[in-house]
C-alpha cells in the first residue's frame, strides 16, 4: 500500500539561468534612461532655506522654476555677485520674468496654462528687494501660484 | 592539443547586475520638492486704496534690513512669534487688545529690501505655522481625534464638507506688503 503513494523520480532539468543578466541589463538600461540626474546646470547658488509648513508638490506638469542668488564663482567675473535669477539656463533681471510666464504657459495644455505654478529656488542669502521685484512680474504676468521650496527642518518638525 | 573549454559560470553575472540596478536606484533621485504655497494678489495698476482695518484685528509684523523682527510695535524674537500669532488670532475677543475673531484678525507683513530670504521665510514659516497648528486642532475636534492634520483630510470622501467649515471659520488672511527700501 505504502508503495502506491511513492512518486517516482524524475530527474528536474536544470533552469538556465543565462538569461537574467540580460533581463536585470534591461531594466538597468531602463533606470538609465529614464531618470536623469540634473535638470538645468546651476548658475546661480541656491542654498534653499528650512522650514517647517511646507507641502509637497506633486503635480509636476504645472511647476516652472525660478532659480533666484548670487552667480557662482565661476560667473561671477561676468555678472557681478548681486543676486540674480536663473530662468532655464541662463542668468536673467526681472523683467524678463513676463515672457518667461509666456513661454512656460505656452508649453502647457491650453487648460491648465491659468494653474501654472511658479516654484521659486531661492539663496538664502539673497535679499527681498530682488525677491519682491519677481513677484511684481509674476504678478503683471497673472502667475499667481507661486511656492518657495525650501528643506525640510528635522530639528523643529513634529 | 585541442581541449574544450569550460563552459563559464554566468549566474554571478546576474548579482553584478543587480548590484548596478541598485547603485543607480540610490543615486538618481526621482525627487519630489516641497514648498510652501502662496497666492499672490492680483496685480491692478492703480495700487488699491489701504483697508481701513481695526487696530486690534490687526497684528503687524515688521523685519527691518538687520533681520531684526518687529511685532506690534515691539522687539520680538522669531521663536516667540508662532506662539503670539497663536494667541492673537485665538483670542475671540477675550483680551481687548487682540483680535475679535479668526475670521476679522489679519496679519499684516512687511519686510525691507535688504531683508535676507532666510529670515523672511523664517518668518513667514512661523505665521503659516500658527494658521496650520489652529487649523489642525480644529480639525481633531471636528473629527473626534480621527485626522490630526487638516492636510489628511480627503476632498474626495465627505470630509470636503469639513474642509470647506474649516476654511471658513479659519480663513488664512496674512497680507504681504511691498518691502520698504531702507536697507541697502
């Protein structure tokens, strides 16, 4: 009886393993391409400060940046150290501001050009008057949403 | 003499590649930024006639272009300022110097041009704070404990009600003026 319930044996071919390089090559090929590393090369310094209330922006397709301090070292012999800003790559005054928001807009779907957020990167050593004078263009521009990115504090978050 | 070669081992190839998935996994940041939100007024060309405010519904903070912070009227250091925006947009009427109600108090903000972007967003930090802390005890009050942060709330299910109660009895009315151009 006890015989009945044996299995006979049978020899498992060995799985071939030769393909998973090739499939784990793919997938890194994948992350390769699709992540990047930085956007934009930074022109001007941008030590963001940290605070505490912020949230998190999660739609990615309405955000436009606006880099905003002093240029690097290395431009600094071309444009001074005042605070400047950075729209895309090249170094800007504020009123230049206005076609930007046009560009930025004109990019978009057509629905949701009014939703536009300007982020704004701002140096923490940088002074409010160059601050204030974006926000007059942004304002001209009727780009109202705007948010400051900033870190997160560890210390004082609860 | 002819040999055969043996065959090479491959399965080792597989951890080498995994380790590279990894490596690149960690380094590249698919990076989600966080910011705090402002709406900024519209822009008129005729700049809009001062609102005639009553004093104690009012609550004035000043930094001047040292980062010295001014707070009605009076010296005051950043760490206090959360705690006092607290006191004077809860206060509903209890001590006449400060405001009547959420819905009337106003603060009322203004930096210098020479004012660093760090204290500004520090301060600015502080009274978005103590609109946030007060928004979210009323929100644990609303929903017996359930949500402690008003940002939880989903718009999607029936707590869009609640949202909307929220907003209204706890309207965020912080005013941002133009910076004065002392400093510099």
């Amino acid at each position: 009886m006890l015989g009945h319930f044996k299995r006979k044996k049978k020899a498992m071919p060995a799985i071939s393993t030769a393909s998973l390089p090739d499939i784990v090559f793919i997938l890194l090929f994948f992350f390769m391409v699709a992540t990047r590393m930085r956007e934009t090369e930074m022109k001007v310094k941008s030590n963001l400060p940290k605070a505490t209330e912020m949230e998190k922006l999660e739609k990615k397709d309405l955000l436009s940046y606006i880099f905003i301090g002093a240029p690097e070292e290395s431009f600094q012999k071309e444009f001074g150290s005042a605070p400047r800003l950075q729209l895309n790559d090249r170094l800007a005054t504020p009123d230049e501001v206005i076609d930007f928001v046009a560009s930025e807009k004109a990019k978009m779907r057509p629905e949701l050009q009014n939703a536009i957020i300007i982020a704004i990167k701002c140096d923490k050593d940088a002074d409010l008057g160059i601050l204030s004078d974006v926000k007059i263009e942004l304002r001209k521009a009727n780009a109202l949403k705007v948010t400051y990115i900033t870190l997160k504090d560890d210390k004082k978050s609860r | 003499m002819a040999r055969t070669t043996p065959e090479i081992n491959a399965s080792s190839m597989a951890d080498i590649a995994f380790l590279l998935l990894v490596f690149f996994l960690v380094t590249t940041e698919i990076d989600i930024d966080e910011g705090i939100n402002v709406a900024l007024p519209p822009w008129t060309d005729v700049p809009p006639p001062p609102v005639e405010l009553n004093d104690k519904n009012t609550l004035t903070v000043l930094i001047n272009s040292r980062n010295q912070l001014l707070v009605e009227e009076e010296l005051d250091d950043i760490d206090n300022l959360r705690k006092r925006t607290i006191e004077f947009l809860s206060n509903n009427g209890r001590n006449p110097e400060l405001s009547n109600s959420p819905q009337e108090a106003v603060v009322s903000f203004k930096g210098d041009v020479g004012t660093s972007y760090e204290t500004y967003i520090q301060v600015y930090n502080e009274l978005r704070g103590a609109y946030n802390d007060l928004r979210n005890d009323l929100t644990r009050k609303k929903t017996n404990g359930r949500i402690s942060n008003f940002n939880d709330l989903d718009r999607t299910t029936r707590d869009s009600i609640l949202i909307e109660e929220i907003k209204f009895e706890l309207p965020i009315r912080l005013s941002e003026a133009e910076p004065t151009k002392l400093g510099k």
